[in-house]
C-alpha cells in the first residue's frame, strides 16, 4: 500500500467537502473513492500503460522461456533450497 500526502488550498477543499458529505464521505475518503473510480474506468478503457522490453532484457526472456520449454528449470519449493545452490 502507497500512501500519498497532498495539500489542498482552502477553496479546493471547501468544494470536495461539498461533494463527499453529498456521498457520506469525509475528504479523505472522497479523495481516495474519486482516485478507484479513475483507475477503474482507465482498466475498462484498457488504456493500461505499458513498455518496451530493452533488447537485452528480450534476449534474456526469450533464454529463459527456451530452458523453460526444453526442461531446464525446475520448482523452488522455499528460499532455503534457493539459497543452497
């Protein structure tokens, strides 16, 4: 969990309180509900940012998925068997 902190000018925080007590809120919470609802129309929207692999990074996936497909990985059951190697 992230926590944020921002500062609001009187005004601006005079007006979200308008709002929230409208839904039962306090600013707080009205802020937070206002930040879900954003990211949640940007999910349905699919407008989900993504990136671009570095060349070295592909090549090393694309080694990985090989061992991967030919057998050459296998299950770490704890940390303590990673760690013995």
């Amino acid at each position: 969990m992230q926590k944020v902190e921002i500062n609001l000018t009187d005004h601006e925080a005079d007006i979200i309180a308008t709002y929230a007590i409208q839904l039962g809120y306090d600013i707080r919470r009205y802020i937070k509900y206002l930040v879900s609802a954003d990211v949640m129309r940007s999910f349905e929207r699919h407008n989900v940012p993504t990136f671009q692999m570095s060349k070295a990074t592909e090549r090393r996936m694309r080694e990985a998925l090989e061992a991967y497909q030919q057998g050459g990985t296998r299950v770490i059951k704890s940390m303590a068997e990673l760690l013995e190697e």
